[in-house]
C-alpha cells in the first residue's frame, strides 16, 4: 500500500457514511478555489487522490504557480460520492503543501535581492510520514529540501561532537567512512568553525548564531578555504532570514515546514 491509499484508508475508515445515507450515484462537476493569495502545491497529489476515488481532475493551474484569492485552480469531474470521499484528503495535501510553497518562495524572494546565490533550504523537522511531500512543497517554492534521510550525507551536530570529542576528529572519521558522501559539521563558536574548516569539512553549519558572529564566523571559515559551503541555521524565520543572507551559502529553516500555516482552499459541487 502507497502513502495515498494509506492516507485514504485512514480517512474513509469503512465508507464515507454520510455521502453513502445521503447522495445517490450521479455524476457532477466541481471547483476548488483558492481562498488567499499563494503558491499553488500539491496539484499532482490531489488529482491522484481523485484518480482512486473515480473522479477525472482538470487543473487550471501548476504546481510553483502563483494563485490569487478567489481563483479557480481545479476542476473535478466524476461521481457526487467519489468526490466527496477525497474532497478533504485532496484538500489537506493542497494547503498544506501551498502553505509551504508560498513561505517558501517569500522567504526567497527576499533574501535573493540580497544574496541572488543564497540557497533556502528545508530540514528534517516535517510532519512523520508526510515529509516527501513536504520536502516537494519547499522545491516548489524555490527552496532546497536538504536532506530527506540521515543516509544522504553526514551532518555532525553537538551530540555526535560530545561522543566524539572534538571535531577536527569527527570531520576525519567521517570522511575515512566513506568518499562519496558529503560531511559537513555543525558549530557553535567561532574556534569549531576554524577547526572545522581546517578539518576539510564540505558543510559548515553555523548554529543558534547572530548576525554578527555569523558574518565572523562566515569570514574566517572563507579565509581558511574558499570552497567550504556556510550554513546557516537555528531558529531563523522567513522575517529573519534577510539578517543572514550576506553571510551564508544556505539558509535553512525549520520553519519552513514545522509551523507554516496552511493556504485556504475549498471545493464546491457546482452541478
């Protein structure tokens, strides 16, 4: 079983009871429209929720388009009951996913005007279960998604540095693991990010920084080694986010996923 069967499953239990007391087996049209201005998400996961319910979908527009409050962006054609049985699953993954889209794209809007390199990325705090689409929300948007398993790359955080002690060591033993992956380490004083950098490490994670020791950090990590990639991170909001983006390669948000609100969006049977 697929997510979507799964998430269907969860929904419908044994039978949509209400439609199936209520609503006789003809076939209509309905709209789903958006209630706010946004970016349009998770198109291509609601008509698939339709597809199994019956129903054939038209949509109006694409996923990573711009829509404006009151605007038609789907069209869904089928059985009344077929489209009641996925009109909320449907729904969820398209504000959820536009929720993240329309943070994500804002956030990299502003910043690019001053840094047009800077990456937006995601991080792994996502919704368990739903982090695939979340993380295609965040590219839809602009945004990179970052790691989506803790199999992608190395990321060598305070926890592994207690383990281990120290990071020079750490950034080592990575990269004798294995060559073909990323390390990159995260760092929380300016003498970690020398260290670090010094180490070789492809990544390094500035974290839970200021501004200003941010742009010190940034400085000396690029004298040590022009290559080496600086990430900034650590309870940064899309409002916050243009405080850091002279200073950083990446900028990556928790935010972006783990308390975005949802874009509104409704449908409605019109025949």
């Amino acid at each position: 079983m697929d997510l979507i069967d799964l998430y269907l499953q969860e929904d419908l239990g044994e039978g949509d009871i209400t439609s199936l007391a209520l609503v006789d087996d003809r076939e209509g049209r309905a709209i789903i429209t958006a209630g706010q201005d946004g970016v349009l998400a998770g198109v291509e996961e609601a008509v698939e929720v339709f597809r199994r319910t019956g129903c054939t979908c038209r949509p109006m527009l694409d996923d990573g388009q711009k829509m404006t409050e009151g605007q038609e962006v789907m069209e869904v054609r089928g059985p009344w009951k077929g489209m009641l049985a996925g009109e909320r699953l449907a729904l969820n993954f398209l504000m959820r996913m536009s929720g993240i889209a329309t943070q994500t794209r804002q956030a990299v809007d502003s910043c690019r005007k001053a840094n047009p390199n800077l990456v937006i990325a995601a991080t792994r705090k996502t919704t368990p279960g739903f982090r695939r689409f979340e993380k295609r929300a965040v590219r839809l948007g602009g945004g990179d998604p970052h790691r989506f398993r803790l199999d992608d790359a190395f990321l060598i955080k305070d926890n592994h540095l207690t383990v281990v002690g120290s990071v020079f060591r750490a950034v080592r033993r990575a990269q004798s693991y294995s060559f073909a992956k990323k390390v990159e380490v995260e760092v929380e004083s300016l003498e970690q990010a020398q260290e670090a950098a010094r180490a070789g490490a492809d990544v390094i994670l500035l974290d839970n920084m200021t501004p200003p020791q941010a742009r010190e950090c940034y400085l000396a990590i690029k004298a040590v080694d022009q290559r080496v990639l600086v990430e900034v991170s650590g309870g940064i909001t899309p409002d916050s986010a243009l405080d850091y983006a002279h200073y950083a390669d990446i900028i990556s948000m928790g935010a972006l996923t783990h308390s975005v609100p949802a874009v509104h969006l409704s449908m409605h049977i019109v025949e």
